[in-house]
C-alpha cells in the first residue's frame, strides 16, 4: 500500500499564498482608495467651480428715447433675463421667468402676449397671467433714472403684482 502525501510547490512555482494574497489585497486598496480620491476632487471641483458666469443685478440699458412706445424690447432677455415695456405713460422691467415652473416664456408680438413654451401658460404685455397653469404675474425688476439719464434695472429687488407692490414708484418710471 502506498501513502499518497500532498503536492508541495517546487521552488519558484507561482502559486498563491497567503502573503500574495494579501499584497494583492493591499494594492487593490490603496487604487481603490486612490480612485475615490481622484472622484472627490472632480467632483468637489464640479459643484463648486472657480468661475462665477451670473450677469450684474444692477445694470444700464439705455436712455428712454431708445425704447419705443408700446413695445417690449426684447434685447435684454439673454443676457440680464429681462423685459424692457414702454407703455404710453411708464417704463417697467419683467423678470422673465414664468411664475409655474420657471421656465423663460417668449414675446409672441403678433398675439401681444408673453407664452411660456413648458406648460403653456400665457401672460398679457404688462404681465398679468391670463392662460395656463402659472399662479401668478410675471414679477418686475426695480426701475430707476440714473444722474446721465439713463434707465437702471435692479434685478436685486422684485415687485409682485399680487401684493400690491406694482405701484411702489420703483417699480416703473414715468415717461
């Protein structure tokens, strides 16, 4: 009868041990940890980036003579979030930001109204909401004549219609 004994590893076989394994495990870690690192800081650089891209809350767009009556000039809309309205007697800026979701309507100039194109809801050229989901009026900047004349928006300071602060004096120059 012959005692079967078990296979050693000859010498400079590459069989894992314990202590392979063990450095392997620790090298997976250390990358892991690595990795989680690298990810943090992209996304710490992500959340909070160095640059700050918001336009001024205080800002000239002109003298009144540009404006004409009647209109809504639009050229504010991108850059500020704006709507300058010249009506026969008064100035105001709209925010343009519907009420509902936040959404920017647009100016329909053929229809004189402002359509918001998420949810449809539609406000008249002095911004009371008319149609649609929106709860409320569009919301006016602070309006101002500077010393040289021209017209100074305050974004900083909103008026709400429902409250009764459309007729606050800063909420609209007089022509």
């Amino acid at each position: 009868m012959t005692t079967s004994t078990p296979a050693r590893p000859a010498p400079g076989d590459s069989g894992m041990n314990r202590r392979k394994f063990l450095s392997w495990v620790g090298v997976a870690w250390i990358a892991f940890t690595g990795s989680m690192a690298v990810m943090a800081a992209q996304l710490g650089r992500f959340m909070f980036p160095s640059v700050l891209f918001e336009p001024p809350l205080v800002f000239k767009v002109g003298y009144p003579e540009d404006f004409a009556v009647g209109a809504v000039d639009e050229r504010f809309k991108e850059r500020y979030g704006i709507w300058m309205v010249r009506s026969d007697k008064e100035f105001y800026a709209l925010i343009s930001t519907c009420t509902h979701l936040g959404c920017t309507p647009n100016w329909l100039a053929a229809e004189e109204k402002f359509k918001c194109p998420c949810h449809g809801s539609g406000f008249y050229k002095s911004g009371i909401n008319f149609e649609g989901p929106a709860p409320r009026p569009l919301e006016r900047a602070a309006i101002s004549l500077s010393d040289d004349g021209q017209i100074v928006v305050d974004k900083g300071r909103k008026f709400l219609q429902e409250k009764g602060q459309w007729a606050d004096p800063d909420s609209f120059v007089l022509v």
